[in-house]
C-alpha cells in the first residue's frame, strides 16, 4: 500500500496526467494516488478526430460513462453513438474502442476494475482482423 501518502480526497491539483494520443487522461483513482484495491477510475478528453483504437484489456472490465460530447462507441462488432448520460460496459477480454468522428471534444470518465493486475494491461488490436475492416487505423 502506498501509506500516508495516500488520498482519500483527491483535487485537480493532485490528479495524476498520462499525454496520450488519444487525450489527456486525469487519473483520479489509482495507486499509488489512492490506495484503492479494487477500482481505478481516470477522465479522459477525446478531441475531435482521434480515438482510443480496438483493444482489450485481458485482466479487468471497464464501464465508460459519457459527460460531454459525443463518441462512436464500439464493444466487440457492434457500436453505438454514446452521449452525455449514457453508459458502455465492456467485459474483461472484449474488444472495444472509443472514435470521435465528431467536431467537439468528447469528455468521458472510464472505470475499470481492478487495479491489480498482471500484465499486459492493454492488448491493441486495431490493425488485426476483423477489426482492421471495421475501422481504417489511425496512424498511432
């Protein structure tokens, strides 16, 4: 565990920022930020244009909560137009990817559970079939 250092209420001023091509991530629940055991939980701004490709995560689900904007959604073969108040739900292992084929931000909060994992915690797909039919890839 990470001790006294660890918060139980955390601020702007003290998430922690991952640059990704995608956006910017503001992790807001993590070790060693938090001491949580069972949940990570990090917003993500979406600008216009980009998306985070097909990929899966072979150790935890993830519940995508949309605040702003909106987004192309896919969880394995089908998508959906996400917007502010909806909920996508991707069980461990399922592939899924978030496109903004839209002209305003899109702003999301993701969850994902559980911070303790082994690796790899993340498995792109994007250029593999069948997901390389369904969307061009993006050139990161």
């Amino acid at each position: 565990m990470c001790g006294e250092e660890c918060l139980r209420f955390v601020s702007t001023a003290n998430v922690i920022v991952e640059e990704l091509p995608w956006g910017p991530h503001e992790w807001l629940v993590k070790p060693p930020l938090t001491e949580s055991e069972h949940l990570m939980l990090v917003r993500v701004t979406m600008p216009p244009g980009e998306a985070h490709q097909f990929h899966r995560h072979p150790h935890f689900e993830e519940a995508l909560y949309f605040l702003e904007g909106r987004v192309e959604q896919w969880v394995d073969q089908e998508k959906k137009i996400m917007g502010p108040g909806e909920v996508a739900h991707v069980p461990k292992n399922v592939v899924h990817g978030s496109y903004n084929v839209f002209n305003q931000p899109c702003v999301f909060l993701a969850m994902l559970a559980s911070p303790r994992f082994q690796e790899p915690m993340l498995v792109d797909v994007h250029k593999d079939h069948p997901w390389v039919q369904l969307k061009t890839p993006l050139g990161y």
